[in-house]
C-alpha cells in the first residue's frame, strides 16, 4: 500500500525511483533528510550576530535592528513586551503613537524599529517577529537613559596662576557611540565661547572614546583664564565648573596680615581638596610656615626676629 505513494514521492522530487533500492529503508531516510534541509534553507531565520541591547538618550531617536535571513513573503513585525502591543507590521505603523516606524530598504535584510524621540518608559523589552508557521521571535532590550556630563573637579576649581588648568569631564550613561568618533562631538566652552585653541597656545583636548572622557588642559593659568568653563558631549547634558586663577602671592609679602592670610589660604585648601596632591602639600608647607613666623612675630624677641 505504501510503495506507490512513495514512489509517488520521489518522482515529485524528482529523483530516479528505479530498481529494488526503492524498498531499502535507507532511501526514506535520504528523503525525508533532503527535504528536511531543503526546508531549513529557505525557512527565515535571524542574523545570528544580531545585537541585542540597545541604548539611547532622552528626547534623541532610538533605533532597534532586525535582521531576517531568506525572508521570502514574510513579513517582519515589533512588539512592544510590556503589553504586546503591535508597532509595526512591514514598513506600516500600527501604533497609535505616531513616534513609532520601521525602517527598511528594499533588498536589505534588516527591518529597523525606530522610536522618536524616546523617553525613559520606552526602556524595555521589544520583539522583531516573523510570520512564520509557527512565528519565530527576537527579543531586544532597550534602554533610555538621561545622560549627565560631569567635571571631576567641579564645581569650583582654585588653580594658582602658573600652573596647569586640568578639566576632566566624563559623559556618564552616555547612549551608544554614533558613527562618528567622540573627539568630534565633545565641546569645550569658556562662559558662552567655544575654547579658541588660536586665540591663545598651550591649549590641548584629549578625549578619549571608549570611556567618554575629555580632559582640556590649559598650561600656566592666569587670571585671564578664569571663568565658567562648560564641557559639551552632544549626547549628554553638559557639565560646568568656575575657574578661579589666584595670582601665587609669595607668603612673605602678607607677613603684616599673617593671620588672616592663612585662613584664606584655609579656605582655599577646603575648596582644592580634590585637586592635585603636589598643590595642597605647598599649600600646607605655606600655612606651616605663616603658622609658625606668625607665633615668632608675636612670642619671641626681636633679636629672634631680625636673624
Ligand atoms: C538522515 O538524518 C538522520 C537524523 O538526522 C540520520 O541519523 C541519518 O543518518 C540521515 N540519513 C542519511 C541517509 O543521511
Ligand atoms: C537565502 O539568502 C541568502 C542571502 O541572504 C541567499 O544567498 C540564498 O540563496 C537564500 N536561499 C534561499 C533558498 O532563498
Ligand atoms: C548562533 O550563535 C550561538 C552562540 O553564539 C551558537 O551556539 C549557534 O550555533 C549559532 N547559530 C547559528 C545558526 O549560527
Ligand atoms: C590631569 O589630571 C588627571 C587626573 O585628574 C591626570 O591623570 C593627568 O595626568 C593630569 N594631566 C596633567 C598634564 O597634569
Ligand atoms: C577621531 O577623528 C579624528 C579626526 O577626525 C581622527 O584623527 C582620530 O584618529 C579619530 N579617532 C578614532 C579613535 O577613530
Ligand atoms: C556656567 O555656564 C553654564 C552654561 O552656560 C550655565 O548653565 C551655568 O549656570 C554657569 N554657571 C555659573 C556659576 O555661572
């Protein structure tokens, strides 16, 4: 019963049906495995080298990538986790939030959610689905993260005049890189201007990409470069820090005025204390130093003085 409708079967494939070796079990299974790869081949299936996990800033677009291999007739759908909600079907949105769209070239294999503008509850989870029976899914995750800039040594910076201005600014929970390179999208500022690396030398930014970090440092300060000094990655909200350049007035000249002079100087330690090691120890040998002519000029004699 079963012989004529498996050499049936064969002919359909197109394979010789001929002689005795229609009987051995063996050919059913060359059958059944040809059409079994026949069948995977065309099947859609996913990218495998697709990623995943996505993250984007407040108020920019997000986009999530979908790949789909041999989609033929298909068609790719996005799902939004939270509450399986439908966002697009093909290249149509069927949310009612019009932020939504796909993105996709014809020829391409990549069907692209894009979500404009994206605010911290479109974090999540998102579904790339295909049409197939059954359905095959990718799960994506998204997250829209509000990203800050910030100044190490904000937001008040004491350098003595002559020495270096030393900015560190890190873009923290910035979103994926873009295409183009951080060094052409961090900005410095000085009050409303861009730092003019012409308008006077000893300027130089380094900015380093993978861990979003940009230091401007400006050689021997003085007071003409104080100011409020702004760092601006263009994906995270910027950072500010006022420089104040105090011109170095040597401890010996404030003699007369000792006292009040090292609780200035005080007040400038408690402000530098995250600064640099090598300035609070001069600052500290200074103070020692007030501290101590300080108590001669007032306990000893002034033959004690005079030497
Ligand atoms: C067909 O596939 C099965 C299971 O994958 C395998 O055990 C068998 O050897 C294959 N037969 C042939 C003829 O390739
Ligand atoms: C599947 O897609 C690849 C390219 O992505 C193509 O080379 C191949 O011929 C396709 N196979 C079928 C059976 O459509
Ligand atoms: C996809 O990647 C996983 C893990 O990297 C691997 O185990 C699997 O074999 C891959 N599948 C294909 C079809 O390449
Ligand atoms: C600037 O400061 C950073 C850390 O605060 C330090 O690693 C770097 O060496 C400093 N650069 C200069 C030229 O002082
Ligand atoms: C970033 O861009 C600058 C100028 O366009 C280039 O000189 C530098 O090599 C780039 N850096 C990286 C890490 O791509
Ligand atoms: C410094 O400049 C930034 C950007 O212009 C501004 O937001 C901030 O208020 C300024 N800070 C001070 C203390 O003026």
């Amino acid at each position: 019963m079963w012989l004529p409708a498996l050499l049936c079967m064969l002919t359909q494939l197109g394979l010789s049906a001929g002689g005795s070796d229609t009987t051995d079990p063996d050919a059913i299974f060359a059958v059944n495995n040809v059409t079994a790869a026949t069948d995977t081949m065309v099947q859609p299936h996913f990218d495998n080298s697709t990623k995943r996990e996505y993250t984007a800033a407040v108020g920019q677009p997000a986009y999530l990538h979908c790949r789909v291999k041999n989609l033929s007739d298909r068609s790719v759908s996005w799902i939004r986790k939270r509450d399986l909600h439908i966002l697009t079907v093909g290249v149509h949105t069927y949310s009612s939030d019009a932020r939504f769209a796909a993105l996709h070239t014809d020829g391409s294999d990549e069907w692209s959610l894009r979500v404009a503008h994206a605010q911290p509850r479109d974090s999540g989870g998102y579904e790339c689905q295909v049409s197939t029976e059954p359905k095959i899914s990718l799960s994506f995750w998204l997250t829209v993260v509000v990203s800050k800039a910030e100044i190490l040594s904000g937001p008040e910076l004491f350098v003595r005049a002559g020495s270096d201005i030393n900015l560190t600014c890190i873009a923290r929970h910035a979103p994926d890189p873009p295409s183009i390179n951080l060094s052409s999208f961090i900005y410095w500022y000085r009050g409303a201007n861009v730092v003019n690396y012409a308008q006077r030398g000893g300027i130089s930014v380094e900015t380093e990409q993978r861990t979003r970090t940009s230091r401007l440092l400006i050689a021997r300060a003085s007071p003409r470069d104080s100011g409020n000094y702004t760092c601006a990655p263009s994906s995270s909200d910027s950072a500010s820090v006022v420089v104040h350049v105090v011109s170095g007035e040597r401890p010996a000249a404030m003699q007369s005025n000792a006292i009040q002079t090292t609780s200035n100087y005080a007040l400038v330690l408690l402000l530098t204390l995250n600064i640099r090691k090598e300035f609070i120890d001069t600052i500290l040998h200074s103070i020692m130093t007030l501290y101590f002519q300080t108590k001669l000029k007032y306990t000893s004699t002034p033959s004690v003085i005079s030497r």
